[in-house]
C-alpha cells in the first residue's frame, strides 16, 4: 500500500502503570469511572454473570481451541507477552486459536481473562497487524470492560424475554441502546490501546481497513479509506443521516470506515505520541478520578463531534442532543455534591 510500511522499528516503549483512563474514549471512559464509584456493583454483576460461568467457559477452549505457548503459535505467545509488558500488565492473559473462519477477536472472563483469537483473523492478518488485535483485546483486559458489557448481554436477553410487554420492551430497549454506544466507544478506546502496544499506526490503521476490504491492502489506499469516511459522514441529505442512525441499531462495533478516521483523527491529534513519551495517568491515581470531570470531558467530546460533524441530520439533531446531555451533567452534579464531591 503506498506510504506503508511493514517492517517498522522493533523497540516498543514500555508504559509502566499505565491508567485505561490514558486511550479510553471520554464517553466510555466517564461511564468506567460512574460504575466503579458504585461500591459492589463488580461483585453483583459477576454473580448475575455465574451463569454463564468464566470457568466452564476456559474449559471449553481449553478442550476445543489450542492454546498458545513457547511451543504453540510462538508468535502469538510473544504477542501477548509484549502486550502485557508493554501496559504493565501484572499477568500474561492466555491466548486460545479457535478453528473459526470468521474474523474475531474477544477478551473473556472477570477473574482471569483470556483471549480468543479465530484462524480466520490469522489467516487475514500479518504479524504487526495481529500484535494490534492482541493489543487492543489485552486493553479490553486492562479496562475491564468485561464486567460492563456482562449487563449489556443480560440487559439484551431480558428485552428479548419481556418483548410482548410493549413498555417494558420500550424501556429496556432505550437503556440497550445507550449500552450499544458505550460498547461502540468502547471499541474506539480499544483500538487506541491497540496502537499503543503495537507503536506502529499504520499497521494499526491497516488491520482495520482488512475488516472492510479483506487482505487485499495492495488494492487499497489509505487515504482514499479516509476520504470515504469523509463522503459517509457528510451523508448526502437528512434521510442518508436517519438510515445512517437506523444502521447503527443492534451493532456493538463501530464501522471499520469509523474506525480508521477515529485512530487516524487520534494519532493526529497528538495524544499518541505524549502517551508513548511517558506523559499519562496513572493507575496508582485512579481512585481519584472525579465522575463529574469525567462527564464534562465525555459532554465535550460529544460536542466536538457534533459540531466537526458535516451530517446534516446530526445539525437537526443537535440542540436537542445538547439538551440531553446538558441534562445528564446537571444529573452527575448532583450526584457528586451528594456524594460529598468526591465523584
């Protein structure tokens, strides 16, 4: 691909207790810091979650799927090591290859995560860009998301369960699909962490692309990827902006278009290379993190969209957009001064 390179540079910069707070989204990030201000929600939601059992969900891959080793996929097992080192992981997650011809990836379990990778990823994928995937699954880890994506499943399966019951089914619905955007933004922290551990964006951006347009980089041009992110996001007139939000209903993942600009717009903006020089939060100070400053931050990333954004559906939408979340800081305002200003 022009202006692409596959072999770069091998010394990676550790990032020594690293916060998830450093490369997560500002929306996933302020909802992160609200829940884990809430004291035993982890324990209720990994109780609900007894069902589906970490354990007996190991010992399947365990039995079914190979896991990587000194002596099984090496490289892989290098991949996750680095991972691990470079966040400043305090355990090495296993890695499991599963016989899938799908293109998948997943970060699993409370207690002791591990990841899954398909064959079918492998298949597509080049090393650098596989080290991407194993980073960004391994930022899940470091983020925690599993805990917070467990209420989303559960939340799904009830709305499937009560939907004879029409208002029950509206409300459930409206919280699945703010569960469905944080699990959205979620993706875009992820990639970030992916690029922090792989320090090597255009392999990053790459991988990403090959989710759209399969392994066929040397048909594809970077900047022409962007330049489609570019015609989607004006749309074409109001109806393009409304099927664009119909879409996104149902979908954990942002498009791979998205993504791309997302990285691209996130290397570009400068927070990639001050993290990678060592200026980053630490975890040791993420009992400090304020709900409220949060909140701001994800308000303001909104905003910033919404007014970037040339989407002629997103400017009809967006005073009461601005409505909603002027709506919700007031709320966490609240919430924080109850809570003694502590947020």
């Amino acid at each position: 691909m022009p202006g692409m390179t596959t072999t770069p540079d091998r010394n990676r910069v550790q990032l020594p207790g690293i916060s998830s707070r450093a490369y997560e989204h500002p929306a996933d990030r302020s909802a992160l810091v609200a829940l884990r201000k809430l004291s035993g929600f982890d324990t209720v939601l990994k109780q609900m979650s007894g069902l589906i059992s970490e354990r007996r969900l190991r010992l399947m891959y365990l039995a079914s799927s190979v896991r990587v080793s000194e002596t099984q996929f090496r490289s892989l097992y290098d991949m996750g090591r680095d991972a691990a080192y470079t966040l400043d992981l305090h355990r090495i997650p296993e890695i499991y290859v599963q016989q899938d011809p799908q293109v998948q990836a997943k970060a699993i379990g409370f207690d002791d995560p591990f990841i899954v990778v398909t064959t079918g990823l492998l298949n597509l994928m080049n090393e650098e860009e596989q080290r991407f995937v194993v980073g960004h699954e391994t930022a899940h880890i470091l983020s925690g998301h599993a805990v917070y994506r467990t209420m989303l499943d559960i939340l799904t399966r009830l709305a499937t369960r009560v939907a004879w019951i029409p208002l029950g089914y509206i409300g459930l619905r409206a919280i699945v699909a703010g569960l469905e955007e944080w699990y959205r933004k979620s993706e875009l922290s992820c990639d970030r962490g992916g690029l922090l551990v792989g320090q090597d964006p255009e392999a990053a951006k790459r991988a990403l692309m090959k989710l759209a347009g399969g392994a066929y980089t040397h048909e594809m041009n970077i900047e022409a990827f962007l330049e489609q992110f570019h015609e989607y996001d004006t749309a074409g007139d109001l109806r393009d902006g409304f099927l664009k939000v119909l879409n996104l209903l149902g979908t954990t993942h942002p498009f791979a278009v998205v993504r791309v600009a997302e990285l691209d717009k996130w290397q570009r903006s400068g927070e990639y290379d001050r993290i990678v020089g060592g200026d980053y939060p630490r975890r040791e100070d993420d009992a400090n993190a304020r709900v409220t400053d949060e909140v701001k931050a994800a308000a303001e990333s909104y905003r910033a969209s919404w007014s970037q954004s040339q989407d002629p559906f997103i400017g009809v939408l967006r005073d009461v957009a601005e409505g909603a979340v002027n709506a919700g800081e007031r709320i966490f305002n609240r919430f924080s001064r109850r809570d003694g200003g502590q947020g």
